[in-house]
C-alpha cells in the first residue's frame, strides 16, 4: 500500500483476518509487505549489478525520451555509477523526485507504460503503521513480482484493469530466468447500488455520509455481515457464477435470494402488521394459545394471552369487512359482520370490558358486577 496517498491503518489488518475467518477462508502463513523491504532492496541491487536496471534522475525530462523510444542519459551509465546512485536512494540523499530505480525493458515497446517502468521512490514523509524512518518504498509490479516467485505462486488471479502489469512482471521474470505464473484473468464482481470504491468509502464516512464500514449502502463483507447475510450464500453465489474475464453487477436481490435458501430453516416467524386497524372477534373459544416460531420445524413457540380484539391491515379489513377471513394459527373461519372497528360501539364497549377484566385480574378484586360496570359506561356515553 502506497505509504503516502493511500496510508494503510491498522485495523484494516485486523479486519481483513476477521472477513477471512468469518466467510470460512483458511490460510497457512501470512506475509507483510512492509515487513519485506529488504528482501526487495536485495534483488534491486542484483538487477543494477546484472545491468537490467538503472537509477534514473532525469525527472520529468525522462517522458520526452520516452515517447521518443531514446534512452534518457542515465540508462547506460557504468554498474559502478549506478550502485552509487543506489547507495544515496538508500541513504535518503536523494529527495523525493530527484531519483527512481527503473527496470530496463523494450524501448521500441508499443505501450509507453511498460517502458522502463519504475521499481522503486523515494517518499519524503511516509506514513506506514509498521515502518518508521524508510523513505526508499518499491512499487507494486516490482513486490509482487518477486514474492509470487519467491513464496512459490502458481497462478495468478489479475483483474482485467492489470492486465498491463503482466507485461511489465514478465520483464522481471526474463531478467532472473525465473518461470512466470499462470495467469487467469477475471473481471471485477460488484453489486448494484452498492458502493464497493474503499476511497469513496473513506470520503463518505469522513463527510458522515456513511456511519463506518458497516454501512448497510456499502459492498463491504462487514456491511453484507451485519445485514444478516450467510457467509455461506456469497461463497455459493460467487462458485455458481464462476470466474469471468469480464466484469460484472449483480443485484443484491440474486445475494438474498441465495441467503433466503439457507436461512429458512432456522429463522423464526415473526409478524408484522402495517397501517393496523383494530377488530373485535365475538365468542372466542379460548384465552391462550401458543404458535409456533416456524411452520415445519421446532425451533420454539410464542405463547399469548387473547381477548376478542386484533389488529389487521387496512388492506384487509376495506377488501375483507363483509366476507368469512381466517386469522392464520388461530381461527380457521370467522363469520360474516364480526369485523369491528375501532370506532364502532361495540368495539369500545368490548374495550371497556376487556378494560374491566384486566383491572380485576391484576388487583384481585373479588364479587364485581361486570354488568353494573357496562350500564355505567353505558350511561356515560
């Protein structure tokens, strides 16, 4: 990770081992980077003794020589020029700019940018959690070149927007006899109105657009963690789809979908009764009644206590008032005209009742005329 323009912090290690474990993902050994400097360091200065790369100072200048495809006054100074040009980028003699290390490769190459590519910079103020007072950093083609080949990488899974970087890689590889990996090229997997770029992430939870990574807008596997999504329904939707050279979107739909699949078995049924009107059910044969959390398998029960009065929906009570319903795991069949308001007479004087029957109930009151109580209510209204 660039240690100046996209600083790495330290729970995004931390965090990154936490996504692994939870999807599943096993690793044998892990390696940092950062903690590799030297060993790039060394195969640098093999390559300058080997005269497959130099130290440029030109700057700017550098790109006219370039696009020209003449070497720029730099590249074939002598070996013994150039490793004292190595020792002063070491030795942080060379300000940020004024030098870089650059791989010798085609001059008459049709993409300027596999030219002479650099390997390593110089960078003024670092910030890197792990490394304090290095200012010579090697470049991402230039790492991860040499540790695919020294931690034994076979193949490699390259994003269609690095396709350039194999070419840059096989020069590397030419320059040390090493063997290049198979590479399979596959496309970016995105989701649909989710945002997966980590730098507009970063923005938006610096401008608290986003409350943190977890953001239920976000394509972060924390994000989809906390949504409620299995582990095990995006490892399965990403087999099924299998790798393609081309990218892709998806919706978020096709994920719960998937999700739904594994989670029906051991998720309990709960209900929800959106813009509630209030009924009143006459003669009901019962006071308790427990349902069950899952219609196939036991997985718990909800026990509750009933009076005649529930609520439905609006939709319902306006397309069902004058017809026989069925209130599912409780009645089978309710009769024609029992579909009460709330505002309806008999409904508030059911609540007056109901209202009575509690009172009783939690105060332990003894020889009451419910009757007497209702004529009052009566009276009153």
């Amino acid at each position: 990770t660039d240690p100046k323009i996209k600083i790495p912090e330290k729970k995004f290690y931390k965090w990154i081992e936490e996504d692994l474990k939870w999807l599943g993902i096993k690793w044998k050994r892990k390696y940092y980077a950062s903690k590799r400097l030297n060993i790039y360091k060394r195969y640098a200065e093999e390559l300058i003794k080997m005269g497959k790369a130099y130290v440029c100072t030109c700057g700017d200048e550098w790109k006219k020589y370039r696009d020209k495809r003449k070497p720029c006054p730099c590249r074939d100074l002598p070996v013994k020029e150039q490793m004292k040009r190595w020792k002063k980028m070491k030795t942080y003699k060379y300000k940020e700019g004024e030098a870089v290390l650059r791989i010798k490769t085609d001059l008459d190459a049709t993409n300027p940018a596999v030219i002479d590519w650099p390997a390593f910079r110089i960078v003024d103020h670092p910030k890197h959690p792990f490394v304090k007072n290095e200012h010579l950093w090697p470049l991402y083609n230039f790492a991860s070149s040499i540790d695919d080949h020294l931690l034994g990488v076979t193949h490699i899974l390259r994003g269609q927007e690095h396709s350039t970087n194999e070419v840059k890689q096989r020069f590397l590889f030419q320059h040390f006899g090493w063997k290049y990996p198979v590479t399979i090229i596959v496309g970016r997997f995105s989701m649909g109105n989710m945002i997966m770029s980590k730098s507009k992430i970063k923005e938006g939870i610096k401008n608290h657009q986003f409350s943190g990574w977890d953001d239920i807008n976000l394509g972060t596997i924390r994000s989809l963690r906390r949504r409620g999504f299995l582990p095990e329904a995006i490892t399965k939707l990403i087999i099924e789809i299998g790798p393609k050279s081309s990218d892709m979107t998806i919706s978020v739909d096709n994920l719960a979908a998937y999700n739904r699949k594994l989670i029906d078995k051991i998720t309990k049924r709960f209900f929800f009764v959106i813009n509630p009107i209030k009924i009143t059910v006459d003669k009901i044969p019962f006071k308790k009644i427990e349902i069950p959390c899952h219609p196939t398998n036991n997985i718990g029960k909800r026990k509750f206590k009933l009076t005649n009065t529930f609520y439905i929906s609006k939709d319902d009570y306006d397309k069902y008032k004058d017809s026989k319903i069925r209130l599912k795991e409780l009645f089978k069949e309710i009769q024609d005209n029992v579909l009460k308001n709330k505002h309806s007479d008999d409904a508030k004087k059911e609540d007056k009742k109901n209202d009575f029957d509690d009172m009783v109930e939690e105060e332990n009151i003894e020889d009451v005329d419910i009757d007497s109580y209702l004529q009052d209510y009566d009276q009153q209204t």
